[in-house]
C-alpha cells in the first residue's frame, strides 16, 4: 500500500501544463478574432462615409443638371415670348391699320367703322401695353444706334482731319524736296563752273603735255611725274608740278562759296602687275601711300586740310586693258578730281 501511493507521486503529471497551453491558444485567437472584428468595423465606417459623399455628390450633380435644365426652358419660354409679344405687335399695327382705312372709308360706312371700333377699343388697350413694352425696346436699340453713329461720326471727323494733315504734310515735303532738287541743282552748276574754270587755268599753266591729260572731269598725272618706280615719295620736279596744282587749287578755294561742300580728290592707280615688299605688301598699299603724299604736300602748301580726300583703287581701275607697256604706263597714274562731298 504505502509502496503503491510512493509510486503515484513519483509519476508526471502533464495535465496542468496542457491546459495552461490550451488557454493561452484560446486567448491569442480571442485577441485576432477582436483585431480583426475592429478592423472591418473602422473599415466598414470609412466606406458608409465616403458612400455618404458619393451620394451628397450625386445629388448635387442632380440639383445642377436640374438647375440647367429649368434655365434653358426659362430661356425657351422667354423667346417663345418675345415671339408671341412681336407677332402681336405686328397683329396690332395691322388691325389699327385697317381700322384707319375703314375710317377713312367715308360718310355712308362711318358708322358701321364706329361700331366696330369701339368693339374693338378694349382688344386694342389690351394691345397698347404690349405695343408700349415692344416700343421701349425699339427706342433703346435705337438709342444704342445713334450711340453708335455719333461714334462713326466722329471716327470719320478725325479720319478726315488726318487726312488734311496728312495731304499738307505731303505737299510741303513736295515743295521742300523741289526747292532742295533746285538748290542741289544751282550748287553742282556752280561747282561746275568751277571745275571748269580749274581746268581752263590748268590748262594754260600746264600746256600740251603727254604724261597730263583730261579723262571727263579729272585731271590724270602719269606717276612717273611725281614718283619713282614702286615708290610713294614725292620726286623734287613732282613737287613744282603740285606746286602748280596747289597755286591754282588755292585761288579757286577763295572764289567757291563756304556753303558748297567741295573736296579735291585725289586718286593713286597702279597697273595690274603685283607688288609684294615690306612697305607694300600689295597695289592698294602703294596707290594709297602715294594718294596721302599727294593730299599732305598740297596740305603743306596752303589748301585747306578738310577740302582735300586720299583714295587707293590699286590696279582694280584701269584705263586702258592689256598686258602691253604702254597700258602699264597709262593705267599707272595719280588722277585729282573737284567734287562734291
């Protein structure tokens, strides 16, 4: 016996264990199940409140297409009664025209247009509110009208003043172009006159000689009077040749007037052979350099620095083409030209 009860204790009992393990199972599936119970509750309340909004929207959209709808029928029946207000004005005028004519029908049917006058007085002051409204619009359209005439009226007053400012513009601009062409007409005559007069005194101090010629309305110096072969300084007996020059030149500046804007222009050409040296690197170079000795020497002798221009056509000018001496000779040559500036 007592060994029988010795072996009950000793034994492991797993009972307690199990049911410790079975409870808290229990307990964490009771915890999800409540998670899971509050999730689809909040997720049920969100969705009721956005089908709430969804159907205030519906209802909104509703209201508005109701709105629009009794807009256009309000609008409909507005013209239908402007319709029916200007086809019974028409009736009216109509009818009161036809009265008028029954009136003026005469003695014999006075009566009879009487009797049915006033029969018809009371349907022709039903008329006259309908007449009166039609004819206030009329009156304001066709205030909006003359409005707009007045404003025509005075667009059309400014255009045509605008014009005639325009048309006397034109004609003193004409007369004032007119009296310049005269007066651009009168200085080249006169600085022709003395252009020719510079050519008539050149001629006498120069004489017939056949390294100076005319060409139009220049004077042509061959180079050789006044430089040495691919040279731009002045030779001693091309300085007495400008001598000369310069002496007629100032004489003629005393006479021209101030107002004539008057040059002496100086041009350097050299025949169409190439010149490539450290001072000259080609015929422009040269043509120009003795182009400046030229215009500073007759500086030196007195002519007014601003009456005289220095210009380089190098060989692109010639006088005479070919590839002979006696081109070469003639298309190298220093030309003086009175012009205007």
């Amino acid at each position: 016996m007592a060994l029988s009860r010795s072996r009950r204790r000793e034994g492991v009992d797993y009972w307690p264990g199990f049911v410790d393990a079975l409870s808290t199972l229990l307990i964490g599936i009771v915890f999800l199940l409540s998670v899971f119970v509050l999730s689809q509750f909040f997720l049920g309340q969100e969705l009721t409140g956005k089908d709430t909004a969804l159907r205030r929207l519906e209802n909104q959209i509703a209201e508005l297409t109701d709105l629009l709808a009794l807009e256009k029928t309000q609008k409909r029946s507005v013209e239908e009664n402007l319709a029916l207000l200007q086809s019974t004005l028409s009736r009216s005028d109509t009818e009161r025209n036809r009265l008028q004519g029954l009136l003026e029908g005469g003695v014999g049917a006075a009566s009879a247009a009487q009797n049915r006058a006033s029969q018809l007085q009371g349907a022709l002051d039903s008329e006259k509110q309908v007449s009166q409204r039609a004819q206030a619009a009329v009156d304001m359209l066709n205030q909006q009208i003359s409005a707009m005439r007045r404003q025509l009226a005075a667009l059309e007053e400014a255009l045509s003043a605008s014009e005639s400012r325009d048309r006397e513009s034109q004609a003193r601009i004409s007369d004032l172009g007119s009296r310049l062409n005269v007066a651009l007409a009168q200085r080249v005559q006169e600085l022709a006159r003395y252009r020719s007069d510079f050519f008539g005194r050149m001629r006498q101090i120069l004489g017939v000689r056949p390294d100076i010629r005319v060409v139009g309305d220049r004077f042509v110096f061959q180079s050789e009077v006044f430089f040495d072969a691919g040279q731009a300084t002045l030779k001693p007996e091309g300085q007495g040749e400008l001598d000369k020059l310069a002496a007629v030149l100032t004489d003629i500046a005393r006479e021209i007037p101030p107002d004539i804007p008057w040059i002496v222009r100086v041009d350097g050409h050299t025949d169409s052979r190439p010149i490539r040296t450290a001072q000259f690197p080609s015929n422009w170079n040269l043509s120009t350099a003795r182009a400046v000795s030229v215009v500073e020497y007759l500086a030196s002798r007195g002519l007014p620095a601003e009456r005289l221009a220095a210009t380089g056509f190098g060989e692109f000018q010639p006088l005479e083409l070919g590839a002979s001496d006696e081109a070469f000779r003639r298309n190298r040559r220093i030309e003086f030209k009175i012009t205007e500036r």
